[in-house]
C-alpha cells in the first residue's frame, strides 16, 4: 500500500514551530491532510495520533478524521489521545465532540464496543467510557 504523501506532508507542517506556520495555515494544512484521508489511511493516522512529535491541539485535530472514518474501531487509542491531552491540562472540547459524533452515528455499535472494552479488568478509561455510554441513546 502506497503512503498518502498528502498526509506526511500536511504533518511536517502540523508538527512545524508557529514560527514556520501560523494558525490559519496550520488548520489549512489539517483540512487537506483530512479531504486526503482514506480508510486505507486509518492505520497511518492512528499511528501519528500516538507520536511524540504531537501537542494537545494536533492530537485534538487527528481524532477527527479517525473518529469519521474509523468509527468504534479506534476508541481505545482516541482514549489514550484523550488521556495525554487531559493530563497536559486541556479541556478537549473539539476531541470530545468526535467521541460524540461516534456515538451518534453509530450508537448500537458504539454501545457494543464500550460495554466490551468496559468489561476488561484493567480497562484504563472507565469514566470517559461510561460518560460516552450516555450519548449512545
């Protein structure tokens, strides 16, 4: 399977010092790499979703294409994403949203991932996971 260049290239640019980039360019750059992205893309992404190169805002804005193009596949690793952006003090309102509209769109499955990923012993994200169960109505 070929790279979306697209992609690696519009991360250089997330990923890229202010300085080099100012916001409305960076959320350019966001808005081609998601038009690019694929389901075939949906393993690439999650794996930039957990690179070190990330801050708060570009993991908030990654889990928007893997919440729409993934669904429930990628709750675990969005959690995590969650988890790091939580514990770097950010409110997560745009990364919540995209847990939301998973469950949304999708509420049976959404319900059905969460209710097995809950009944794990060492399940990690037990209140964002129940919190989400609420939006599964």
């Amino acid at each position: 399977m070929a790279m979306n260049q697209i992609i690696e290239r519009e991360m250089e640019i997330l990923w890229s010092d202010f300085k080099n980039y100012d916001v409305d360019q960076k959320l350019e750059s966001f808005k081609r790499l998601k038009n690019s992205a694929t389901l075939d893309d949906l393993p690439r992404l999650v794996e930039l979703l957990t690179s070190d190169k990330n801050d708060f805002w570009v993991r908030e804005l990654l889990s928007e294409p893997i919440s729409d193009l993934g669904g429930t596949t990628y709750l675990l690793e969005l959690f995590d994403a969650l988890e790091l952006n939580e514990q770097d003090g950010h409110d997560n309102d745009g990364f919540n949203h995209s847990l939301i509209e998973i469950a949304w769109s999708d509420p049976e499955g959404c319900q059905k991932k969460l209710n097995i990923l809950l009944a794990e012993p060492n399940f990690r994200h037990r209140e964002v996971a129940e919190w989400l169960l609420t939006f599964c109505e």
